[in-house]
C-alpha cells in the first residue's frame, strides 16, 4: 500500500490481493453502516424535503410582494 497526496494506491506488485480485499471490506462495511443510519433520518428528511419547498414558494413570494407595496418593512423583519 502506498500514499499519494493523502490516497491509498494499491501497488502493482507484491500483497495485491490482500489490498484489493481490504478496499473491498471497507466499501461493505460502509454501505452496513449506511443502511443502519438511514432509517434513523427517514422521518427529519421527509419532513425537511416537504416543508422547506413549501416555505420557499409561500412565505418568500408573500414577503417580497408585502415589501414591494410599503406593508412591510425590511427593518421590520426581527
């Protein structure tokens, strides 16, 4: 195994095998503990993806068209 600028480079030669077979185990071992985390994050991702799309296309039109016509202030916005 060798180091170039900060990456793991399997050499050509010598322990191929037993390198190529780490690399492997690592990416499964990631895609376990990736499969665990996701359901823990389902619910706040669902809700963020439903309602941050709903604020943008609500409260922003509504704000800019308050400010546009003098009811609302920029500096009253705290």
């Amino acid at each position: 195994m060798e180091y170039i600028e900060g990456i793991e480079v399997i050499k050509a030669f010598g322990r191929v095998g037993t390198s190529y077979e780490k690399y492997a185990k690592a990416i499964l071992d990631y895609k376990k503990f990736v499969v665990k985390w996701l359901p823990s994050t389902w619910i706040t991702m669902k809700m963020t993806f439903a309602l941050f799309p709903s604020t943008l296309l609500g409260t922003l039109p509504v704000g800019l068209y308050l400010t546009m016509h003098g009811q609302l202030a920029i500096l009253d916005v705290n």
